[in-house]
C-alpha cells in the first residue's frame, strides 16, 4: 500500500463529495459515500494539524517563543 498523502486523501474526499452531487446512488451508496468522505476530511484534517505543528516550530525565535508575523502573498512574490 501506498503511502498516505494530503494530496490523495484530498482526492479521494472529492471523489466521495462528486458521487454524492451526481444524485444518482441508491440509499445505501451515497451512505458509503458519506461515510467514506467523513473518514477522508478527518484524515484532510489531521495531515492540516501535524502540518501547523511544524509551522508552529519553524516559527519559534532563538528563545523558543512564538512571534506573529502577518502572512502576506504579496511578500512571497
């Protein structure tokens, strides 16, 4: 098995959310669909969390404080 990505785990909650739009299951089908799109998002979210964790740490000072920094694209350019 191949390993778990944010990428992949976001495909396959958009796949579940598209089988659920289409309208076109039965019951039972867009329940599987509904529970496996809840299990994908949860997963979505925990890749977010560790992902924020280690934003938290990059940003700590030599201190080992955190600073706020306003976070602009215009900067990144």
């Amino acid at each position: 098995m191949a390993k778990q990505t944010f990428e992949t785990a976001l495909e396959q909650l958009e796949e579940s959310v598209n089988q659920l739009e289409t309208g076109s299951l039965t019951l039972e089908e867009a329940l599987t669909s509904f529970e496996n799109g809840i299990r994908w998002s949860r997963e979505c979210h925990r890749f977010l969390e560790k992902a924020e964790k280690r934003v938290e740490v990059i940003l700590k000072n030599e201190k080992g404080e955190h600073t706020q920094t306003v976070f602009d694209l215009e900067d990144q350019v």
